[in-house]
C-alpha cells in the first residue's frame, strides 16, 4: 500500500467559512432512552425525516470536526438530522454497555478492536457488507470482519512500529535504521549507542513489560500470536525465554531504564515522558501518536516499521471503527450515511486526521497536500510498515482479564522477584481460566 494525497490550505478556509455562513442543523445531546424520532408519515421514502442517533469518544478536535460533519450531512440530506452522544474515551464502554443492554443503543456507534469479539459474539452489531470499501486497504478491512461479514468499519489507518529521536541520533554519529533491519540489527545498535549516553539516558524501554512489542518479536519468529484470535493460549516458551533473558542482561548493562523509572515514564506527557525529555531514543508506538510526539519534540522524530525476523514483526490496524447497533430503526439510512463519511471528500477535508489518517486511499489522495510534518511522519510509518506487515488480531472475546493478570506477572519478573521459567509458568497458569 502506498499512501499518496491534492487540496489547499485556502480550500479549507474556504470550506469551512462556507459551512459556518450556512448555518448549523439541530444537534445535542438528549435524554438517554428517547427513541428516535420521526413525523409526517405520509411524506415519501425520501422525504421522510429521520433522527440517526450517533455516538463517539474523543479530544475537544474531534467533537468540533465531527459536529461540522453531520452539520454538511444534513445540509445534503435535508431530511436526516442527528442526536449526538460524544465523550471521553474513560467510561463510554460502560455507558454504551448498558444502552445495549436495553437495547437502546444509538445507531451509529464509535467501536474499538478490542470490544468487536464480544459485541459479535452477542449478535449486538449490523451487517455492513454492502458498503462501498473499494478505497480500503483489505489488511486494514478485514480487522472489522467477524464470520466473513464486516460488521465494524475502520475510519482511520494506523500502524504499530518504532518511533525514535533522530536528532539524539544524529549528534550522536548512529546512523538511523533502515528498511528491512532486523532484530539482531536492533539489539546491537542499542548495545552500541549505550557508552556513548550520559548518566540517566537509555536507548530503548524494558521489553519485558511491552504486550505489543513482544507480539511483534514472536510474530517475527514465525510463532503466531501470543493469544491467538480463537482464544488459546500461544506463547511461545522458547521465544519467550529468548526474550525475557534478553532484557535481563539489558537491564543489567543500563541500556534500558531500572524497572521504577520505567514505570514513571508516561507516553506524550510534557514532563514525565522520557523519549521527549531526551532520556530515551527509541520507543514502540501506534502510528496515531506520531503527530503528537511531533509537536512536543518538533523535527527531532523518526520513524521505522519494527524490526523483522523470519517474518515481519508490525501491523496495520484501524484506529477505531463505526458500527450500526443489531437493534436500530434506521440501519439503511446509517449505512448510507456512514458509506458518505469514509469516501466524501468534503466530510474527510473537515475530519482531517482527527480519526487518524484517512480510511479511503481516495480521500487521503485529496487531503495531503494539507497534511503537517507530524501527519506525514504517521503516514511514513504505515507505509513502511505496509512493505510487509502481519494481520491485525484484535483479541478474542472474554480475555479482558488477562491482560491485567499478565501485566502482574511481567512486572514481577521485570523486578526480578520470578525467574523468566515462573513468569511463563504464570501466564500459562492465568491463561487456563479464560480458554474455552
């Protein structure tokens, strides 16, 4: 896949100036439970006005683009109008659990990877398959597939890869890694680079606590994934002691941090965040956070797919996804609405990168002439990583828990209070409740 973008600066002024001078349809929040709304029934199929009720979590930037989108929605389509529920990210699962639970979930829901095996398994989502997806990368699409049928459509690219400082690179005489480095490339760059820091810098994070970043290692080997998608316990011993081991003896030279001050580093905050405050050089990282990392450290950023082995060790995923709730009134009217948000050039203009990079390969061609350095930078990992990359694999249902269990066990062996065979003995241990 290669991600390549035509617009102006002044076409989105133009645009949204135009949208404010028309005017705002009828949005805001209601009453939870008021049913959708509709009058005037004798008025035709067309005609016949329609509340689509639509959900989202998100940053102050994402709620204004998305109101200006339903805003241009409605201007098109006169007779829909929507009711909005918008939020942060902490405790929306909750607040949409018990909606559905009543089945009165909003039609238009925001979903995330790793709740799409258990809203499936509950038959709780819609069938999308007749959208038009011809602009989407089918890697990225089929994250959002659940028995063959695409129940959950991504709304925004990202990847999981490296990150880096160049600019601590480049004054210390490293060159940056290349396309195609391998893990042993890796390890030995980092080695390397360690005597040439001052007291209190690390090249790169413990690994031993990183899920995403021993994902990436095992599925290098060849090994699949550590849980894999049916739910069975995976881990791979031989790769995990590999690993583990690996990291011990890292610890032990200061390359990576002491487990305390690994745990005090907070990604994107100003003050606590070690690759921005230059006491890190490499980090492993979602595409979507590059822009960010961009602007707290501008012009200092790389970025890398992750390292190979025998396969490739990164993947492409969506950010988050939009999904039709099983029980809505109005699945045909959500469906043309949201196959008009992922392939509208106009509705992609005003959402930017607010959702991540654009879904529609046809849409991303239109915006990137307006794209920022950090928007190209988050462009650059996904198309590095797109060379060669492993299929998503969002997790299966009823696993929630084990990741909290896992992260116990990894944290003690990072403390060194087990030995790598205990950790791995644990965490098949904790696995056996959730296998079925």
């Amino acid at each position: 896949m290669k991600i390549t973008l035509k617009i102006t600066s002044l076409v989105i002024a133009s645009l949204v100036l135009a949208i404010t001078a028309a005017g705002c349809s009828s949005l805001g929040v209601k009453d939870e439970g008021q049913p959708n709304e509709t009058t005037n029934a004798n008025a035709t199929a067309h005609d016949k006005p329609i509340k689509l009720r639509i959900m989202w979590w998100g940053s102050q930037a994402r709620h204004d683009a998305t109101l200006k989108i339903l805003d241009l929605y409605t201007k098109e389509h006169p007779n829909v109008t929507f009711e909005t529920q918008y939020q942060g990210f902490d405790g929306y699962l909750d607040k949409l659990t018990t909606q559905a639970a009543a089945k009165n979930a909003p039609d238009i829901i925001q979903m995330d990877a790793a709740w799409l095996a258990d809203w499936n398994g509950r038959g709780q989502l819609a069938d999308l398959s007749s959208l038009n997806t011809k602009d989407i990368d089918p890697k990225v699409l089929d994250t959002g597939k659940y028995n063959g049928k695409l129940t959950a459509v991504p709304l925004g690219f990202n990847a999981w890869g490296m990150i880096y400082d160049k600019a601590a690179l480049e004054k210390l005489g490293v060159a940056e890694p290349k396309d195609g480095y391998t893990w042993d490339d890796y390890f030995k760059m980092v080695e390397e680079i360690k005597p040439k820091l001052h007291k209190g810098q690390y090249v790169i994070k413990d690994g031993t606590t990183d899920t995403e970043q021993y994902a990436a290692f095992q599925l290098s080997k060849g090994k699949g994934w550590p849980i894999t998608a049916d739910g069975k316990f995976n881990y791979d011993k031989e790769t995990w002691l590999e690993w583990t081991k690996k990291f011990a003896q890292l610890r032990k030279e200061g390359v990576v941090p002491p487990p305390d001050v690994q745990l005090a580093d907070k990604d994107l905050d100003p003050t606590a965040d070690m690759l921005v405050n230059g006491n890190l050089l490499f980090k492993g990282l979602h595409a979507a956070q590059v822009s960010a990392y961009d602007s707290l450290k501008p012009g200092a950023i790389g970025v890398a797919a992750m390292p190979q082995g025998v396969q490739a060790g990164g993947w492409l995923k969506a950010t988050f996804y939009f999904s039709i709730s099983q029980d809505s009134q109005y699945k045909e009217e959500s469906m043309k609405f949201i196959d008009w948000f992922i392939n509208d050039q106009k509705a992609g203009e005003i959402g930017g990168t607010t959702r991540g990079i654009p879904i529609s390969n046809n849409v991303l061609e239109f915006l990137k002439p307006a794209f920022s350095i950090g928007d190209k930078l988050t462009v650059e990992m996904i198309n590095k990583t797109a060379l060669n990359s492993q299929v998503f694999n969002p997790g299966p249902p009823g696993w929630a828990d084990f990741g909290k269990e896992a992260k116990d066990i990894r944290e003690q062996l990072m403390f060194e209070k087990m030995t790598p065979e205990q950790a791995y003995d644990a965490l098949m241990k904790a696995a056996k409740k959730y296998e079925k």
